[in-house]
C-alpha cells in the first residue's frame, strides 16, 4: 500500500512537472498542486486510453504508454484548470 502511494507521488510529480514546462505561461502552482495535477491527470489519461483502446490490459504498474498518457492527462487538466481559475498564458 505505501509503495502503490509513493509510486502515485512519484509519476504524479513527474507528469505535473512535464505539463507545467509544456503549458506556457507561468503558473503560480506548488509543490503539491503538481503533483495532484499530476495524479489527477494520471487518472484523465488512463480513463482516455480506456476509451481510445478498449479491452487491453496493462502488464505492469510503469510501462511507457502509461506514463505519456498521464503526461497528456496532466496537460489537459492543467489546461482547464488556467482556464477555469482564469491564470495569464503569456510569458513576461
């Protein structure tokens, strides 16, 4: 059980980081609000590759599809959420 949370820590924190450098603008985000982002995206990005590819079972907690489709997750929600919360886009 600790080991399946320091692994959602771990993979959230680094496809919060990943969508936090690809998003541009600067994003006033924590630590821990990456890294939720990063879970929460986690969790888009395993729900859309359910819907994109049905039936098909992992083989493994890390593989590489995985940890891109929680980078994509995490990209759109952090797109959402500057959007929601109404955050600059552009550089200064």
């Amino acid at each position: 059980m600790i080991g399946l949370i320091v692994s959602l820590v771990v993979i959230g924190l680094i496809a919060g980081a990943v969508a936090r450098l690809v998003v541009p603008g600067k994003q006033d985000i924590s630590i821990p609000m990456t890294i939720l982002l990063g879970v929460i995206g986690s969790f888009v990005g395993g729900f859309l590759g359910y819907l994109l590819f049905p039936g098909r079972n992992p083989d493994g907690f890390f593989q590489t599809s995985g940890i891109i489709g929680s980078i994509i997750g995490a990209i759109i929600v952090l797109v959402i959420y500057l959007k929601v919360r109404g955050g600059r886009t552009a550089r200064r």
